[in-house]
C-alpha cells in the first residue's frame, strides 16, 4: 500500500471518529497483541512517528465538538504507545492550541508517564488517559507486557491521582497465566487510585496463538462471576467486556462519581423508564439520548419505586452514566429501510457470535415490517481461536456462512443479504482486502452492508 492509501485511511478515521494516530512504535511486548497472531494477508498498517505538519493536516478534518482519540487501535492503522513519539509534547500542545476546549483522549500503557509528563498532561487540561495497566504486580505485568520497569508503571494511577487527571483503567484479564489473585488486585488498586472507570476485557486469541495463551470456556463465567462480586465491594464502575446481554432493557451498569448523575442519586441497578418522557428502547438508545440532551429528565425504576431525576449537564456532556453495549434501535430501522428500497420479500442477516443474540432480540421485538428476516450467526473461521466479533470477520467467513445455509435450506432464497459493516474498510474491503460486491457475483444476490 502506498502513501497515499495510508493517508486516506488516517482521514477517513479523521472524518468519522475523530481518530488521531501518531506512531506505531511500541515499548512493551505485550503476550496478547492481536498483531502478533495475525495471519500474513490481513491488511494493517504500520507508521512512522508522525510530523507536526501532517499531525496538523489530520486535525484540519476533526471535529472539535468530540474528543481527540490519540492511541486506541480501532481502524487498519496499527496504533503504538502514544508516549514513545519523540516530540509528544510538542504535538499534544498543537492539538491543544488547535482545539482548545477539546476533550483529549489518550489510551497508553503507563509505562512513560512520569511526574512531569503527568504536569504537563495537567497543564494542557481537559486530558482523559485511558490507562492499560492490566496488571498491578511487578511479575505480572512483566509476564504480560514484557515491561522490564514494572514497578514504575505500576506508580502511574497515583501520579494521575495526585496531579487531578481524570483516568479510566483497564485490564486485560488473563487469569490462566497470573491467576485470579492477580486480576481481583489490579482491579481493586485502580479503583483504590481513583479510576473513573474500570474495564475488565477477556482477550481473544487467534488460531496462530501459542498453546500458553489459549483459554478454556470456563473462563469468561468465571471472570464475570468475579466482576459481578466486585462491583458489591467497589464504587468504581467495572465493565466487564464482552457483556452478558440477557434483555435489552436500559439498566444502569454503574454511575461515576462527581459526574451530573453522580449528583443525581441515580444508582447502579436503575432502570431507566424514560428520557424526557420518551421511553428508550435499549442502553445504546437511552445513553446516546442523554448524552446529546442539556438538562435531561429521567424516569427511574428501583424495585418498586419509581421517580423523576434531572441531569444538570450541557449537550454532548457526559452524564456519568455507565452502561453494557446492546444495539441501537436505529440499525432495525435500517435494516427495514434497505429492505423497502430493494423492495425484497425476503433478507438474511449475517452477523457475529458476539451481536447474534442481540441481533434476534432486537428483530423480535422491534422489526415491523413484512418481509421475512432470518439471521445467520457467522463463526470467525478465518481468525480462529476464540476470535468471535464482527470487525473480524472476512468475506471468506461469509462464504462458508452462506454456503452452509443453502445447504440446509435449499428451498429458501433471500433476495437480500445484509452484512455488518464492522467487517469492512470504507471502500467495502474486508482485513484481508477483500470486497463484499464479490459475494453477490458468486450467489447472483444482492448484497448491502450496514
């Protein structure tokens, strides 16, 4: 890929999520890093330590009413540890000055921020660390990461605590390799520093994992079993990923303290009834409705009580509210808006092991329309392992979805075939580089991706 390609890639993040990469460069080894288990024909990409110039053209397309996203891997571009870019300083103040009110968001392993990298995050204001410490011993975090200065990383939730930078704290959560004592007093130390936030994350493997890394199926239960105990012990919202998503009713998960519904005696259990009077569907409804409201009232359920609670905050401020990812109601009403445009009788809906469920909960109790919907749950062939979400799927998992389902229903043929769109760059191209049109050649249906 040249040049050009790359740049494209670091725009379209630009445009649509106001991603911000700087270098792929990283100083730690981390067991568990998705690149080394890719296989050789996935399609990521590797930069260099950006320039202020070309720093400065990417924020030229931003967004300065949404924070800067500075170090989270979610697009093609491999993003390194934000902290190893030689002139770091240099470009966070050039964000700053671009955006002054801008909230910045980094993700960061810790292990360079020192006493006076933590005052100058201080100085600029309005900086969120998302901190990947996933272990608070020295010997764990050196088994996971590979980090040869364990102990000083291990120091920076109290620098970010005393210095007053807000923080939300992660942990990788690999209990077969540390044990479980290991993973319960990471949790609790980066509650005890004052995280905001804390999520705990089962990571996924691949079939080109060593035997070390891989994990049984008991492991999941336990970890949320674990979670579900801490959360009577700590104050600190934990979010435990993937979430166990039985019912798409929008339950609090957890509330931030000194946040507008910290203020509110809104209360981790709280179901929300509804947002100003309107009733919200699922947890993605009901936060994306308080997020862009000012001053939004809320009606809450706990037990048998019921009351009217107003968030004083501004739109697009952030309420304090902590909830697991269901699905937006929005998507049912797109998959019924390609529907009525193509003018089918009849769609499939291919989808991930993750989003199944939710998928089939949605469709059931919101879908209205009358054309027949049947959904296929497409397993991660490609990747393997415990690889189970939809931005990991490949045309080549399609395939075998496809051609399996037509083996068992040979009398029933979609007119439609909808894709998610997780699994495909903004050009319609999966990881491997492949095009979705290229299904609907081979089946001689049409194929749409949301």
């Amino acid at each position: 890929m040249n040049e050009n390609q790359v740049e494209n890639y670091i725009l379209h993040g630009a445009v649509n999520g106001n991603i911000l990469p700087l270098t792929s460069m990283c100083n730690m080894r981390c067991i568990f890093c998705s690149h080394s288990q890719n296989p050789s024909c996935v399609r990521v990409y590797r930069i260099a330590p950006r320039s202020a110039a070309e720093v400065a053209r990417t924020l030229s397309f931003m967004d300065r009413a949404y924070p800067v996203v500075i170090g989270e891997s979610v697009t093609r571009i491999i993003e390194g540890e934000p902290f190893t870019h030689p002139g770091i300083e240099d470009i966070l103040q050039l964000v700053r000055d671009r955006f002054t009110g801008t909230t910045i968001q980094i993700t960061t392993n810790g292990s360079l921020l020192d006493e006076s990298m933590v005052k100058m995050l201080k100085t600029l204001g309005k900086v969120v660390i998302n901190l990947s410490l996933n272990s608070a011993t020295e010997a764990g975090r050196a088994l996971l990461m590979g980090d040869k200065n364990a102990l000083s990383s291990i120091k920076c939730p109290i620098l970010l605590q005393e210095h007053k930078v807000p923080f939300h704290g992660s942990v990788v959560a690999m209990p077969h390799l540390v044990g479980w004592q290991d993973v319960c007093k990471t949790i609790k130390y980066l509650s005890e520093c004052g995280a905001q936030t804390i999520r705990i994350l089962l990571p996924g493997y691949s079939r080109l994992a060593p035997a070390a890394l891989q994990f049984g199926p008991s492991v999941l239960p336990e970890l949320r079993l674990l979670v579900t105990r801490l959360r009577k012990e700590l104050s600190t919202p934990l979010i435990c990923e993937p979430p166990a998503i039985q019912d798409l009713e929008p339950r609090i998960a957890g509330v931030i303290d000194g946040t507008p519904a910290g203020r509110a005696d809104i209360r981790p259990g709280d179901l929300i009834v509804s947002v100003n009077k309107v009733r919200p569907l699922t947890r993605v409804q009901a936060f994306n409705e308080i997020y862009k409201t000012a001053s939004p009232v809320l009606k809450i359920k706990r037990g048998d009580e019921q009351k009217y609670v107003r968030l004083d905050k501004n739109s697009r401020e952030r309420s304090g509210l902590v909830m697991d990812y269901d699905i937006d109601p929005d998507l049912i009403k797109d998959i019924n808006r390609v529907i009525r445009r193509r003018r089918v009788s009849k769609a499939l809906v291919l989808t991930s092991e993750l989003a199944g469920p939710v998928i089939n909960m949605a469709l059931k109790q919101f879908y209205q329309g009358a054309a027949e919907i049947r959904v296929v749950v497409v397993r991660n062939m490609f990747f393997g392992g415990s690889i189970k979400a939809a931005g990991l799927l490949t045309i080549k998992d399609f395939q075998i979805a496809l051609a399996d389902f037509f083996n068992e229903h040979p009398g029933w043929q979609p007119e439609l075939v909808l894709l998610p769109g997780l699994a495909f760059d903004h050009q319609g191209r999966d990881l491997t580089d492949l095009s979705y049109m290229d299904l609907g050649e081979k089946y001689g249906t049409v194929i749409d991706i949301l």
